[in-house]
C-alpha cells in the first residue's frame, strides 16, 4: 500500500506543477488527462483498501471482546 501511496503523491504533485505552467503542449495535455482519467481507479483502489482495514479492525476487536469475556466468565465476574 505504500507504494501506492507513494506513486500517488509523486503523480498528483506532477499534475499540479503541470496545470500551473501556461505552456502546454500535446504531451503534457496527454499526460495530464491520463491522471485525471486514473483518478476513480485511485479513488476505487484507496476505497477497497480502507473497507479492508475496517474489516481487519472489526476482527480484531471481536477476538479481544470474545477473549474478555471468556476471562470474566471464567473468573466469576459476570452474572452470565
């Protein structure tokens, strides 16, 4: 994921100093529209990837509920 990250950032401050020169030639036009158009794939990519961590968190924070509460129970600390 750092990569991509990296990738990104790298991308996205090329494209701002390209859109900020007045000269632009077939290249740079080129250039620029191909970030624009990989915009929704980054979009999508870093989307994806954020359910996925929730989703980690998620099971991680059910394993320690689960593990607590067999602790308490097997301590006599509940009233379950």
């Amino acid at each position: 994921m750092d990569y991509y990250l990296n990738s990104t950032i790298q991308i996205l401050s090329k494209y701002v100093e390209l859109t900020a020169h007045k000269l632009k030639d077939e290249n740079i036009e080129k250039s620029l529209i191909r970030v624009e158009s990989m915009l929704e794939s980054l979009k999508a990519a870093y989307s994806k990837q954020f359910a996925r961590l929730l989703t980690n968190d998620v099971s991680s924070l059910d394993v320690e509920l689960n593990l607590l509460e067999n602790m308490l129970k097997a301590e006599g600390l509940t009233n379950n």
